[in-house]
C-alpha cells in the first residue's frame, strides 16, 4: 500500500461559515491500496496520538460506520436518494433536542413510525460498546451490510486496543456519518471537548470507490484529514499553545565605528544557539535603541559603541534583574548563556 | 523591521523553460522596514548559511548594485528605457563570448563607442573585489548614484566580514542584475558549481519603491528567495541528499489469530522511536509477504504466527545477516535495537 502525509494548504468553494474558510491549512495522512481493518485502525491512532501530541487531554474519535447507516436506512424502508437529508437531521442531535431533530424528520418526509424507529435506534447511542454493538447489530439484523459494518467496528475495537488507543480514547457514536458522500466503510471524527463552536476538527474514514471514479481500476483506501486552523485555535484556546524562538538577545547598533564588533557578536551568539536579533530600524541613538529593546521585552541586550570596542568589551544588560555587565568581547557568549539560565 | 521566513508554492504565468516550472516550492526571507546595509548582508549571510548547511562546498553569492547599473547606463548616455534589453544582453556574458554579446548589444541599437565602452567596463569583473570597486568608482565617477552604489558595495563587504560570510563565500560580478525590475539597491544570486544548467537556485535584492506600490507610505525592504525544486535538484546532483526516516522495520500480518501481536508489538516499537510498517498489503501469507519485506529492503522483519502467539514470542528476521531468532515478546524492542545497530 501507499502511506502518505501531507500539509498544505487548499481551497473549498463552498460558502464560507463560523470556522469554515476558504484557505485552510489541511493535514492528510492516508493509506491508499489496503482493505484491511488494521489500515483503518492506524488512521484512528494517528489521529489519537497527534491530538495527544499536543498536549489535549479531553478529547474523543468518533467512530461509525456508512454500512450501518446504509443498513438503517433499508430498515426504515428509505430510498437511499432521501438519505442525506435525514443524515443531516441526524447530524443535530449533538447540539438539539430529538423532537427538533424528530420536527425535521418529519419535514424531509418521513412518517411516524420512521421517526420512532429512528428514536429507538439512536437511543442506543448511550450504551457501552459492546452494547450498542449488539443493539445495532439485533435492530439491523435483516441488512447483511450493516451486519458487515458492525463486524468491522468489532475488528476496527480490537485493532484499537493492539495499537495502544485507550478505551476512553474513542467510542462509537451513530450520528455520525460526515458530510461527504463517498465514504464506504468506517468513518471517524474527532471530538474536542470545549471546542465545540468551532466544529469538528478532523476526520475521514474509509473511500473504497473514490479512486475509482478518477482513474480504471478500483483501489481501496482509508484516510482522515485534520483542519489545522480549527485545531490551532481550540489548542489555543485551552491554552496550550507556547511562544517558541522568541528572541532571546538583541544586540544593539547604534555607532557606525563599533559596527563591526555588533555583526561579530550577532553571529557568534547565533552559531551558539541563541536567538540574536541585530537592532536594524531607524533609530539611530542609544537611547531609542533601548526604548525598543523593553517593548520587545527581550531577557538580554547588548551594548557596543566606540568606547567598548577601543576596550575590546561588551555591555550586557539583563533586562529583567536590571543590572549591567562590561564584559570582554570573547566572554560574551558564556556570560549571556549564564543570564539565560539564571 | 518586521523580518519574516516562509516556504510554499507559488505560481508562475509566464513561459515555462528548463528549470523554470509553473508551479514550484520557494522559501522567502526578506526584513521590511530597514533602510540599512546589515539588513541587505544579513540576507546574502542567510543565503550562504543555508547553501552550506545543505552541505554544498562549491558555491559563491555574487552581488552587484543597481545603483552601479543606473550610473552604467548613463555613462554610456542610454536612456533608461533601453536598458532592460542591454541587461538582457549583458546577462549572457557567463555563457557565451564578448562578441557574441557585443552583437546583441548592437543589435539593441548600441553604437561602437558605447559597445566598447561596455567592453572596457565589464573587463573589470576579473579583478579582485578591492580593485574592482577602485575600478567601477573610477569609470563612474561622474554619478552620485553610482558612486552611492559602490560605497553600499563597501559596506557590505565590511559587514558580511563581520558577520562571518568568508571572502571566497562572496564575490562582487557587475553581470548579475537580476530579471524582475524592482530593485533598488544591492542584487545577489547564488552560484552553484556544476548546477548552471539547472540556472541560478536562487537570489534577491533591496527593493525600497516595491511596498510603495501597494500602499500608500514607502517602506524600504530587502529579501532573496531560494527556489526549492531546483536547489533539491542541484543537492541530489552533487549526491548530498540522504534518505531519512527509512523504514526500519515490517511487521508481518498473516495470521488473523496472531493480529493482536503484531499490532502491539508496531506499536511499541514505534513509541521506542524505531520506524515500523504493519503489513497492510493483499498478501495474506507468509511467503508473499515476506517477499514483499524483501523488496522493500528492510533490516528487520518481525514474524508472529499463531504458534509465536501461543508461546508469547516473535521470530525476528535479520535480513542481512539472513539470521533468525526467536525471542519472548517482551524483549522485541531490545533485540531489534541491538540488530539495528549492528
């Protein structure tokens, strides 16, 4: 198979919504070329273990299956053309009541007993898995292929499990089917508690038929896609974002005949590691040099003017502890090393 | 200043050539707002630190002024409009002789006096930078911009000193002009050794009336782009690329009953930072798939099957060696870091 990751950016022509945008930074991880439930089950702990990565606790993936969902529709004898609008009725139970969901139902043509048989089979939803498994399983019992569909979240559970993904890591929920049409098999999504404003912030599940319509042959594949944008902002929100590189010295330059020294230190302390701006705007006095050097609120600054350089040394200003170093020029770097630390 | 860095496709609507793609990866660094010399040497120190830390030995940033260039053109009384055709001319100095370009340049409608004028002042480019600054000051004395031009030039050099671009890292050559129209200032242009056919991977320059265009106040700024697919081109010409992140070890997946192993033994080597594919592909035995482990050119491949799954073991396979082990589960991941580093 073909396993490929990819960042970039890409466009969507649709309308544009609360926290659905026209560019946005996209990352893929898909596995093109495999039908096997282990493939499915890697995406889901990639999923898993990038959230994790980051450094969020209170999330889930949720996990369903476009068979069960195809199933459930033969069960209450609809026309596979109505499905989307009753999956998008669905789709609201997170954030409405039933009987809103079930007034929308309704709307899109269903009858009463339709709605009740849904009523029933969605309020499954609360059970443990193996539960609603069975529950799915005994209701659909009639549709070989949601009868598949369970089988493979029975697999999709222990692949899991094998792969190190917490019980608590994912569950099975399903409402959800994703907005796109082409899925065939497992579908996943991530659910971010606290982030729900800004939506989902990634998913994807198995597209056995989409290669297809692009090329000759049909090619199995399984992939999900997390919307960096969205996932940015909810891990910013939780506070977990952290400033990294910030500038850590800024070497003023302010006496055209100590130029050289400033460059020479500049470079230095960068080969050392250490974040070094050279002062290059227009001020040109010690003085406002200084100024910008507290509103960018820098830890270190370095001062060389005529007399330091005819002296062979450096000013170090420790910004926080507001005391003053002269050091001489080849100590540098170790002095401010020091500052750093303490 | 406001200094940024950036890498991502752009896009290109003029003639594709050898080289030149439509679409292509450039990484942008430019500080806007600094009317300053170290601001243009800090670039041309970017683009050499870069260049090197790729590994690349055989390379010089050449650096010219268009200040020098202004000054050129009106000491041979052409008026402004013309000179893009003689840069165009010019240009070809690195690959093709004096009178072929001296051909062109009449063409351009250039007479004698002003072709060997030229002559005379492009014989300039094989002396050393000290002297070559002498010379182009000399010839050209009679324009404040040119004048300008070459002391920026002297600057620059005593600050690229400064900063640590070494002399045989930098040359000054009055052929590089660059294509686009908007600079201002000092132009460079990477050279890369044995990669001319490839074209120039990359260059830049001051442009202080470009922001000007799109906004209402000037702002002077300066920057250089590397155009990545043919900087990647000329670094796996010269044999510098590595393959990193190579699969390090498959796991074999053929026997249903023994899946849960295999997932939980990828997992634990991944987590031990060891590079793991699960066999995902459409054999489902043995053979074929240790076939495939074999194409794949893997140092380590790991066999579960029900028996090992019985006894909690896994066989490893050194493929180089052509040994095998046998060994409890529990110290996979210790065994394959001693056959890796071996």
């Amino acid at each position: 198979p073909f396993k490929v990751y990819q960042i970039g950016r890409v466009w969507r022509g649709e309308r544009q919504q609360a926290g659905r945008y026209r560019e946005f930074l996209q990352c893929d991880v898909d596995i093109i070329g495999s039908s096997r439930i282990e493939a499915d089950a890697e995406i889901v702990a990639v999923l898993y273990e990038t959230v994790k990565a980051l450094g969020v606790t209170d999330f889930v993936i949720k996990v369903n299956n476009r068979k069960i969902m195809n199933g459930l529709m033969t069960y209450i004898g609809l026309d596979t053309a109505r499905a989307p609008a009753v999956f998008r009725a669905i789709d609201k139970l997170d954030k409405q009541t039933w009987d809103t969901v079930a007034d929308e139902l309704q709307e899109t043509g269903l009858n009463s007993e339709q709605v009740s048989q849904l009523k029933t089979f969605f309020e499954l939803r609360d059970a443990k898995k193996e539960k609603l498994l069975d529950g799915m399983q005994d209701t659909l019992r009639d549709s070989s292929e949601a009868r598949e569909g369970v089988e493979e979240l029975r697999k999709l559970a222990l692949s899991l499990q094998a792969f190190g993904v917490p019980d608590n890591g994912w569950c099975i929920d399903p409402v959800v089917v994703r907005g796109l049409g082409y899925y065939t098999g497992p579908v996943f999504e991530i659910s971010l508690r606290g982030s729900e404003k800004i939506g989902s912030v990634g998913g994807g599940g198995r597209y056995d038929s989409l290669v297809e319509r692009f090329s000759s042959a049909p090619v199995p594949a399984t992939g999900a896609s997390i919307g960096f944008d969205r996932l940015f902002k909810s891990v910013k929100s939780l506070g977990l974002t952290k400033l990294k590189n910030k500038t850590q010295v800024i070497v003023l330059n302010f006496d055209d005949a100590a130029r050289d020294s400033c460059l020479k230190v500049t470079t230095e302390l960068r080969r050392a590691g250490i974040s070094t701006e050279l002062y290059l705007g227009q001020e040109d006095n010690l003085k406002g040099q200084l100024a910008y050097a507290t509103k960018r609120d820098v830890p270190v600054v370095v001062i060389i003017g005529s007399e330091e350089q005819a002296k062979n040394t450096a000013q170090l200003k420790d910004m926080k502890k507001r005391k003053q170093f002269e050091v001489p020029v080849t100590n540098v770097v170790r002095k401010i090393e020091e500052l750093l630390i303490c």
